[in-house]
C-alpha cells in the first residue's frame, strides 16, 4: 500500500488489542465514529476490546476526552458490522449516555472534532464529507485529498452513532473541513537581535564606539533610517536620534540616554 500509516500523536491511552483482521487491504478514506453506550473510561473500554466479545475499535474517546489507541490506524478493526467500511475506515468508540439519544460529554464531541483533524492531516486529507445518505455515502469514490464519514446504522440493525451525534455529523464534517483549511498562519519574522553591546552610558553628537554603533543600528531597524553603523556619532546620526526623539515624544537633546535607549528597544 501506497500510505505509510501513523497513529494519532492526541493517544492519551495505549492497549493494543488482538481483535483485528491484520493490515488493511482498502487505503483509509472513511472515519467511522461510533457511540459506546456507556459513560467509559480509556481503561474500560481497553477491557471491553480484551473481553470475550469479537469487538475493536482503532481509536476511543472515553468520558474524560483522553484518546484511546486499542487498534493502530495500518490494521482493520472489527467495528462497523462491514468488513468492506472498515477495511478502509477509521473507527472510533465515543463514551456517550446509555440510553437513546446516547449524548456525548461536549468534552468527547470537541475530541472527536480534534481526532478527527489530525487523522485527515496525517492521512493527507482536505475534506471530510458528510452526504447523510447510506447509497450515496457508500457508492461515492473519494478524490485522493477527500475523507467520507459513515455511520453504524448503515451497516447493521443499530441506532450507532445515536440520534444525538447523526444530528452532528454535518457539523462534524464543516468544522474539521474548515479546520483543514485554515491558511496556515506566516512564519513569525525573527526577532533581530543587535550584535552590538547596549552602551551603559549616554552617547552623545562627537561620540565614537560600539556604542554608537548599538544606537546606529536601532535607528535603522527600529526607525528605518539608513545610517552607516561606524561607530560615529556624526551629524546624519544626530539628525536621527533628533528625529527619532520627537517622534517618540521624548527630550530632544540628540543625547541617547537610558530613555531613548528604552524607547529604540520597544519601537524595534
Ligand atoms: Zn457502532
């Protein structure tokens, strides 16, 4: 298979479980969540998959938002009642009430949201797509950047995923798709850092040093002046450092002191 599989870095909780069919014959393009139908922990149902019950789950969510990981993501869980969805689905059990409509915490549906980003980011997916019909879900052939979500119910004689998260499900689909992509935020620019000393001192007009060059370089970066850093206080620096001052409503003496130091540091 053309993918290399990952498990989600949000696993709070590791129990790999032996109730799997092996490494999956179909690449993912399906997530498949599902309702518990029970208040769990990431332990308890850890205990569920190692019972007697030929049930699995690559991914839980138990009542306290901590990600389970009970199936890695490259392996076929036995979940959704179809071998076919989920060769090539991503199953996750989320701790949800015991009786209908099986609400989840808001903790457990944020989660979901969360994992349900980061297997689309890892799996290189752009979009997570939710038709709200089983013939349409399950006919369509996902572009190689698309994710569909299924549902239980559509697979067996079960309410799974609840009425409380099938009303969900196109929220689900438009905050994650919309998730992924958000354009990714610019780099912050480096914070220039002068190679110069701060002068300890007042520097004045006639002054020559590292210390000018420090109040050079600040006025080239802080006020974009274009002063050659020669460690000269000359007249163009001087005219800068007058300027620099009036502008920033200080003294106008042309003399950096502690204040127009402070001032050249904040306004850089
Ligand atoms: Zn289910």
């Amino acid at each position: 298979m053309a993918t290399n599989y990952t498990n989600s870095p949000l696993v709070g909780y590791t129990r790999l479980v032996d109730k799997h069919s092996g490494e999956r014959t179909h690449a993912i393009d399906r997530i498949t969540p599902h309702c518990v139908v029970g208040q769990v922990t990431a332990a308890r149902l850890g205990d569920i998959f190692s019972g007697t019950r030929a049930v699995s789950s690559n991914y839980g969510i138990a009542l306290d938002g901590t990600v389970g990981l009970y199936v890695e993501e490259k392996n076929r869980s036995w979940c959704s009642s179809s071998n076919a969805n989920d060769q090539r689905a991503i199953t996750i059990e989320c701790a949800s009430d015991p009786k209908p409509p099986y609400a989840f915490k808001p903790v457990v549906y944020e989660t979901l949201v969360q994992l349900c980003i980061d297997i689309c980011k890892r799996n290189g997916k752009k979009k997570l797509l939710w038709f709200g019909d089983k013939t349409k879900s399950l006919t369509y052939n996902p572009k190689p950047d698309e994710m569909v979500l299924t549902v239980h119910r559509w697979f067996a004689n079960k309410s799974c995923p609840g009425d409380w998260l099938y009303a969900r499900m196109d929220d689900l689909a438009r905050k994650v798709t919309a998730a992924l992509n958000e354009p990714t935020a610019p780099t912050p620019k480096p914070t220039a850092k002068c190679p110069y000393a701060e002068p300890k001192t007042a520097v004045r007009y006639g002054a020559r040093g590292n210390g000018v060059k420090w109040v050079q370089w600040h006025l080239n970066k802080a006020a974009g002046e274009k002063l050659d850093v020669d460690g000269h206080f000359g007249v163009l620096t001087k005219a800068a450092v007058l300027s620099f001052q009036r502008k920033h409503r200080l003294a106008a003496d042309s003399i950096v002191g502690s204040k127009t130091r402070a001032a050249l540091k904040k306004a850089l």
